[in-house]
C-alpha cells in the first residue's frame, strides 16, 4: 500500500510538474492576448492535471494473490514478504517533511497573527479595516480583513489611498486568501518538488497584476496614483502565507507591475475567446495527465484453477543444484491469463535463495498452471495477470542436512 501512494503521489508531481513549466511560458503571452486575469487562472491547469493524474485508468477485473493448495510431497505456501524498507523510508521522509514545512508556515502566520493581535478595528473611506499597530505591517488582507499600517493617512495621499482600498478590495471579492492557503498546503505536500515552490511565487505575482489590472480597467484616472502607492511600500515586512501583499517583492516585480499598468485591457470579445481559450487548455491538459498514466494490468480476484502442479509435478522440477545443496527456495511469479485460461509471458517478480535454479524450475512448472478465466457479461476476460507464490520445499529430512 505504502508502494502504492508513492507511486501515486510521483505521478502526481511529474504531471503537475509538467504543468507548472507549460504555465511559465504560456502565462506572458496570455497576459498579452487576454489579460492578467487570464495569464493568472493559467494556475488552475497544474492542480487539474495532477488530481487527473491520480484518477485510475479502467483496469477490468481487480487484484488478488493466489495460494497454491498443498501438494502431497513438497506443499507451497502463500506469497512471503519482501522485507524491503524503503518504501516506509520514503513515506517517513516524505512525512517528515510534510510537517516541518507546516511547522514553518504555521509559525510565519501565527507570529503576524499575534502581532496584528495589538491591532484595532477603523473606517477608511467607508470601508472597515484593521488597523496594525506598526508602519511596516500591511497593507495586506489577512482572512476576511484589510490589514492597512498605523501611519497609512500620513504616508499615502487620498488617491493612493482609494488605489490600496480597490486593490485589497479585489483580493476579498476573487477569494484570493484562500487560493493562498491552499498553494500554502500543496507546497508542503510537495516541499520536495522545487517547481512547486517556484509555481506559487509566479502565482503570487500573476494575482497581485490580475488585481492591478482590475482595479485600472474600473478605475483608469487611479494608474498613476497606484504606481506612486507602490514605490512607498517596498519596506513592508513579510506576509505569511495565507495572505495577500500590496508590496512587490523585488524591483524586477515592481517595475513590471507599474509597466503593466499601462497596459489597455483586452475587449469583451478577447475576453471571451480568452475563456474558451483557458478552458479548452485546461481541458486537454487534464486528459494528457489521465491518458499518459501507465497502462494498469488487469489481474484476477479468487482464481478458479481447472488444473495446477501437484507434488509429483514439483518433485519433478525441484532444481538438482538445489536438492544437491539441501537448499529450500521461494519464488514469486506473475503470468498472464490467456482467453483459454492458460498461463503465458510469465516472469519471476522475486526468487530467494538465487542461482540456485528455482526461478528456472518455476517457469517450466507454468505449463502445469490452467485457470477457468474470469468473464464479463459472459464473455472471457483475456489478458489478465495473476501472481503465483511458490515455496520449494524438500520432503522428509532432506532439508536438515
């Protein structure tokens, strides 16, 4: 099972990681053709295709081991286990990981939590606001509140002002806070996957221009006022990660953000067609992630075998090396289940002790194998796999020597 969510969880991250890179260099000319606010919804494409990737491929008839009955002279027993630790390793890894990222995050939220706590309620322009109790924090949105610095009234003008309100504003009305959380609690799930802490910096950056862009596109006298609002903020202290930041994050963000906000907004009809855009991509993006999974075998629950190996059969194949040595061996086998119910392209999965033959004598013993195939409205299932456990054992004394 751990196997299993491993593989689960890589599928996941190579097909979201594939995203990620597509959306890097789709989301500049999507901005250009169709508006920040379409280069921004890009973001939804990632997460698609790695839920898709975990949905299952139809795989006809479930799994299930198979136990030999036992033989008269050299009984079989059921599968052993491999013993291996990695898997629980890696989920440890994993896990431990997923907890020390939380433990970062829970800490940055809580501390600004607890300072904005000195903070009081206040009116801004008819809007209701918190008011932090130090210059450096906000303005921001914080849950459902518009976190705004003690010296707000004295550092901007009324223009500047009613710029940051809209801004923030915006950020309440798309929900952008719990977009936030939620980047916040896949970059702990996947804090392996550096593309995933380098998607939701991009994501950060491509929402604060798709509020820019619809704050102008209302309000286009405010663009110049806006520009001069975000030159006075470049001091303000870090915001946790269920947040949103008015500030830039470095100068290369705040020139393009001033740059774009020149930038005419896109007409009714691109927007559209820009919408259609989004989803047809999205769409295919989803179906490339569940087509390009690996095909799933088929295999078959309770076997109902017409014919196996009886002890005669196994004496016969018991490796000579083998019995010469006194040497007892196990091997895991997987065959496919011809339309006829017999055994084919069979592989040994695991054999212990090796080169002592066991693997060799189990593939000649497959012939021995016939199963009464399973059926779906009546019709044979072909193609099917089953896994066979076989256990050697020498009868009487000749295993002490």
């Amino acid at each position: 099972m751990i196997v299993d969510a491993l593989h689960l969880v890589a599928g996941a991250n190579l097909a979201g990681s594939a995203a990620i890179g597509a959306v890097i260099l789709l989301r500049g000319p999507v901005r250009s053709a169709f508006g920040a606010s379409a280069a921004y919804r890009l973001w939804a494409i990632p997460p698609i295709m790695a839920l898709a990737a975990l949905v299952p491929a139809p795989t006809g008839v479930p799994v299930a081991p198979i136990v030999l009955a036992a033989a008269s002279r050299l009984p079989t027993v059921a599968a052993f286990a491999s013993g291996s630790l990695w898997p629980a390793a890696l989920a440890g890894a994993w896990g431990l990981g997923v907890i020390l990222c939380a433990a970062v995050f829970g800490t940055r939220q809580f501390r600004f939590a607890s300072a904005l706590g000195a903070g009081s309620p206040a009116q801004v322009g008819g809007t209701a606001v918190v008011r932090a109790p130090r210059s450096d924090m906000g303005p921001a949105v914080v849950g459902r509140a518009i976190v705004l610095p003690i010296d707000f009234e004295a550092r901007f003008t009324p223009a500047e002002q009613a710029a940051i309100i809209a801004h923030e504003a915006q950020h309440l009305a798309r929900g952008d806070v719990l977009a936030n959380a939620v980047v916040a609690l896949v970059q702990c799930l996947c804090w392996f996957n550096p593309l995933v802490h380098l998607a939701a910096h991009w994501i950060r950056f491509d929402q604060e221009l798709a509020c820019d862009a619809a704050v102008i596109a209302q309000r286009p006298a405010l663009w110049r006022p806006y520009a001069e609002a975000l030159l006075k903020t470049q001091t303000v202290a870090a915001i946790p990660p269920a947040a949103c930041a008015w500030r830039a994050r470095a100068f290369p963000a705040l020139r393009d953000r001033i740059r774009l906000l020149k930038q005419r907004a896109p007409s009714r009809p691109r927007r559209i067609l820009g919408v259609l855009f989004l989803a047809v991509l999205t769409f295919a993006g989803g179906y490339a992630a569940w087509a390009a999974q690996p095909a799933r075998v088929r295999t078959v629950v309770d076997p109902d075998w017409s014919s196996k190996p009886d002890g005669d059969t196994m004496a016969r194949y018991y490796p000579a090396k083998a019995a010469d040595f006194g040497k007892e061996g196990m091997v895991v086998m997987n065959c496919r289940v011809e339309r006829t119910g017999v055994l084919s392209a069979c592989a040994i999965r695991r054999e212990t002790p090796r080169d002592f033959g066991f693997g060799k004598a189990s593939l000649r013993m497959a012939a021995s194998f016939r199963m009464r195939p399973k059926s779906v409205s009546g019709m044979p299932v072909a193609g099917a796999s089953v896994t066979i456990p076989i256990t050697f054992r020498l009868a009487g004394d000749a295993g002490k020597r």
